[in-house]
C-alpha cells in the first residue's frame, strides 16, 4: 500500500485526461484494495525523484467462462507512452494468473493503443447522472410485491438475488454478501414476490469522490437486476426511485449508476424516465488469453 497515494495521483491525471471519469477518496480505495497483492499483481514506473510515473494493476475474479482479468494502467500526464508497455505487463499478469480473458476500461476516445497488443473492443459502458438537490418523486408500487431492506432481509439472500438476476448478462461474474451489501443496510433494496422469493434488487452506496465535479456525496446506484421470471413488469424503475429517495435523505446531493450501453432490455431507457442523463462513456476492450 505505500505505493497508492502515487496511483491515485495517476487516477487523477486519467481523470483530467479523460481516460477515467473519477477518482473514490483513499480510504474507500484502501478498503477495496484490502488484501491487494501489489508483488505480484502490480508494476510501478518510477521517474525522477521516486516520482510514481506509470502504474499497472490487475485484480481478477472468477467466472463460469473462466477467470476474468481487469487491467488499470495508468500514467502520468506528461508520459502518455508508458500506457502501452504497462498494459502490456498487464497483459503479461493476467496470462501469469491464469486468466482466460483481460478486460481494459477506458474512456471513449482513449484506446488508440489497445488494438495494437490485441485487445479488441467489445463493450460501450455508460456512467449516467442525476441531480439529487431536491426531493425525487414519491416511487410507485408494484402490486404483489413487497419492499424490503437489508434490515429485514437475511443474510444469504442478496447474493441468491444478484446471481440469478445477472446470470444471463455479459461477463457475469458471482458475487458474495460481504462486496454487495457495502453501504448502509437501508440503502440495499428488495422486491419480494408474493411467495417470499427474492424478484429484484437495487443497492445503494454514499460515495465521496476527489476532484469531481459532482455535487458530493454521490448516491451510487449498483446492481440494478430482475430475476427473469419478474422482468417487464417495472420492478426496476421501482427499487431505482425508492433508492433515489433514500439516497436523497441519507445526504447524498447528486446520483449516478453504470449501465451496459448495448444491454438488450435497454435497462438505460428506465434510467432516462427517472431523470437520468449519459454523463461518461466508457469502451471495454478485451484481450482472449487462453
């Protein structure tokens, strides 16, 4: 960890270069980078002065396909170049780990190097925004079905949830209790099918971010997912405005969630009703390792 107050100075450079759309506070980042093998997982581009210049990490997870690599190289804004021999070392990490597939995020316009190591572009990713200044609309019931939070729902049920609503999505990964119920429990919503079962779920988080221009803290809006036997029947659009309401009470002043800009149930057209706007475009690049 001695090494992160100098990547996250390159998260800011990819941020005012447009290559990163933000940057979480340190001790956010600490806590997610908890346990994070630096040896093995990570290079670091040193310049004058001990001055971190390039950075590369890899973090990876596993998933029915296969392990799923994740590269974020970095680099400072006066050394462009260092991009493609760090994604490369990425590249080298993630065949070291075993992975069958890398993925590099970027922001739009900021790939020019990627096909070159043969990665090849695969995904748009989109960072939608809304102002939380005022009281959103009052949420509208679906009928059948009840809400609950992480107060009255036990433990077990979000991953059940969150695994089976996003197991016909693009790289699906499973997740576990511990990484989706982060925030507040009240902030983690649930629609309850009339015989009990988990049908949908939305998870809320209070983030504060650096050098953004977000009115702060932002409400992040994280796994929106219908199991498929609910779907089309405005479950969704529910969690996400009661979420927004929560959000609003909880402080946040400005709201944001990712969607997959080529999902086939166009999920970004509900966000659009809820007043949601494209604010950051993401490309995904991916690398076939195995």
């Amino acid at each position: 960890m001695a090494d992160l107050d100098g990547v996250l100075d390159l998260w800011a450079d990819d941020v005012r270069t447009g290559r990163r759309d933000s940057v979480p506070r340190e001790d956010r980042v600490a806590r997610m980078l908890a346990g994070f093998d630096w040896e093995a997982n990570a290079r670091i581009v040193e310049g004058a002065g001990g001055k971190i210049e390039g950075a590369v990490l890899v973090s990876s997870r596993a998933a029915p396909a296969g392990t799923i690599a994740i590269i974020e190289a970095s680099s400072a804004i006066e050394r462009p170049e260092l991009l493609t021999d760090l994604t490369r070392w990425g590249l080298g990490l993630s065949k070291a780990a075993g992975a069958s597939t890398a993925l590099v995020w970027r922001g739009r316009g900021h790939s020019d190097e990627l096909d070159r190591l043969g990665l090849e572009p695969v995904r748009r990713w989109w960072r939608m925004d809304r102002a939380l200044a005022t009281t959103p609309p009052a949420p509208s019931p679906i009928a059948g079905y009840a809400l609950h939070d992480a107060t009255s729902v036990p433990p077990g049920r979000w991953s059940e949830a969150h695994n089976l609503s996003f197991a016909d999505h693009w790289r699906f990964t499973p997740r576990d209790e511990d990484e989706l119920v982060a925030g507040p429990p009240e902030l983690s919503l649930m629609a309850v099918a009339p015989d009990g079962a988990p049908a949908a779920i939305t998870l809320g988080q209070i983030v504060h971010y650096t050098a953004d221009p977000r009115s702060q803290p932002v409400g992040m809006i994280n796994s929106v997912g219908t199991l498929p036997a609910h779907r089309r029947r405005g479950l969704a659009t529910w969690l996400v405005a009661d979420a927004l309401v929560r959000l609003h009470r909880a402080g946040a002043r400005h709201a944001s969630l990712y969607v997959d800009g080529q999902n086939q149930t166009r999920a970004f057209d509900i966000y659009e009703k809820l007043g949601f706007e494209l604010a950051f475009e993401i490309e995904v690049w991916e690398a076939r390792l195995q």
